[in-house]
C-alpha cells in the first residue's frame, strides 16, 4: 500500500492478488477534505490489527500442539517402558511373541539369553522425566540421596536399604504409578479438584480390572490399560470442549486422539491374552481342589 503521483496528484493504491497474480487497487485521492489520508492512516492500523491476530493465531496453535504433544509423550514413555517389562516378563516365563503378533509358549528356550539382552538395548539411557527427592524433614535421606547422585559408590551401596526402610519402593520404583500421576495433572490442568477426582477414578477403575488375585504381569498391563483410558478421554474432552478452529490442527488432534486410543485397546488385548494363558492354569488348580474335597467327603462316609 502506498501512494503514487500521477499528473501532479497523489492516489493512494494498495496491492493484492486475486486469483493468484498481483493486482493493483485504486482506493482515494488526496483530496483537499483529507480524505485519503485517513483512509491510509485507518488502512495502516488495520494492517498492523491483522499482523497482531496472525501472530496471536501462530502462538495460540504453538501452545495448543504443544499441549497435545506434552500429553501424547507421556502416553507413550510410560507405554514403552510397561510393555518392555511385560514383555520381558512373558519372555523369561517362555512365550514368544507369534508373526501374527499372538503371544505363545516356547519348545526351545535356548533364545531366552540373546532375547533378554535385545531388551536391554531398548531401554536408552536418557535424563529423568521426574526429579525424586527426600523429605525436606529426613536429614539422612537428603544426605545420601546428594552423595549418589554425585557417584559414591558406598551410599549407592547404602540407598537399597534407605528405600526398603522407609518404604519408598512403591513411590520411586513404580513407573507405571508414576505415569499415571503424571497424567492425571495434565488432563485435569492442575486443578485440584480435578485431580482428587481422576485419582479417585482411575484408582476404582485399576482395582476393577485387578480382580482376585491378579500376577505380576496382570498389574502392569492393567496400569498400561489405565494409563491408557487416561489419555484418550483426556484428548476426547480436547476435541469436544476446544475444538481447534483450524482443519488442521482438528485433524492433528484427531490423529493424537486414534493413537492413544490405539494404545489403550493394545494393552487391553495383551490382557485378554495372558489371562486366557491362566486360564488352563487355573482350570486345572480348581479341578484338583474339587478332586481332593470329594475324596475327603467320601472318606467321611466310609467312616
């Protein structure tokens, strides 16, 4: 936009492109009333109006991707690290997984080694996702948590027992746990209440799904299925509460949206395998338990 002089007059133009060429615009004259002069001077603050909702708009698409990545990552480090341990599980029990992806029982276990060190090499070392530290009240934990992290090897020696002793197993070993807290905070935004409440939720929901008596491996899976619930409710409430406006940041949630959902209907199905492997298992232990009473009342009889 800018003014030109023609036959000793100045007119004010502006440039713009229809149908894709560059066209030139006639808007004013300069005018004894002042009248193209305001309409460049309206024009410039409207430019700089547009400018200033453009750059809202990128930042506002920034945060918004942002938010959703910050959410999916978290997904997805704590279904890495839940299904190396699941599978490490099934593997040192003597399955293996199928080419049609079934988990089944191995005849040769002459592999367990190599598979086991393949699974070493898949968890990267990387900086921690959380910082854990002592109490602010235990002097003795600060202290040796300091000395480990800065390499004595004789509070590394030490730590084991710290833990043990003050019970914190289950608060610095529990991944899972950890990356359900973790996503709890994100789809709740940090409102406490919130947060009371998908603890609540997801707590009631684990324990459903536990049943009697569940294994080791019947927990991990579970909090993968969890954590998994977790994300893809969260990024359903995105999509129906703060649609984007943008067709594309819409389709990149949707996309967000089927791979957690993709996740959690994986971990659902690993699940259902390892139960359905239990089940002769546990057929057999209720079947021998049946034997045994019957026996004992026919003994009785006979008495």
């Amino acid at each position: 936009m800018g003014w030109e002089l023609r036959h000793g007059r100045r007119y004010l133009y502006r440039n713009r492109r229809v149908n894709g060429k560059p066209v030139k615009e006639y808007l004013a004259a300069d005018d004894r009333f002042g009248f193209g002069e305001q309409m460049a001077h309206d024009l410039e603050r409207l430019r700089g109006y547009e400018a200033q909702l453009r750059r809202l708009a990128r930042e506002g698409r920034v945060e918004f991707r942002g938010r959703i990545d910050e959410l999916v990552s978290a997904t997805a480090t704590a279904n890495t690290e839940l299904r190396t341990v699941a599978e490490g599980v099934l593997i040192a029990l003597g399955f293996h997984r199928h080419k049609r992806g079934e988990w089944r029982m191995k005849r040769d276990l002459a592999q367990l080694t190599s598979a086991l060190a393949t699974l070493k090499e898949q968890i990267a070392e990387r900086n921690p996702l959380v910082r854990y530290d002592p109490p602010a009240g235990d002097a003795e934990a600060i202290e040796l948590f300091t000395r480990v992290r800065a390499g004595d090897a004789d509070a590394r020696d030490r730590v084991g027992a710290l833990i043990r002793d003050r019970r914190w197993v289950d608060w610095l070993g529990n991944l899972g746990r950890q990356a359900t807290r973790q996503l709890i905070v994100k789809a709740a935004g940090g409102d406490p209440v919130w947060v009371a409440g998908l603890t609540a939720k997801a707590n009631d929901l684990r324990d459903e799904l536990l049943g009697e008596k569940p294994s080791v491996l019947e927990e991990l899976l579970v909090r993968r299925v969890v954590n998994g619930w977790l994300a893809t409710h969260a990024l359903e409430l995105e999509l129906t509460l703060r649609p984007p406006a943008d067709a594309k940041e819409r389709e990149y949630l949707d996309r967000a949206l089927s791979r957690a959902q993709k996740r959690m209907t994986e971990a659902a199905r690993e699940l259902a395998r390892v139960r359905r492997l239990r089940a002769p298992a546990l057929l057999a232990q209720r079947n021998v338990a049946a034997t045994q009473k019957v026996v004992h009342n026919a003994t009785n009889g006979a008495g």
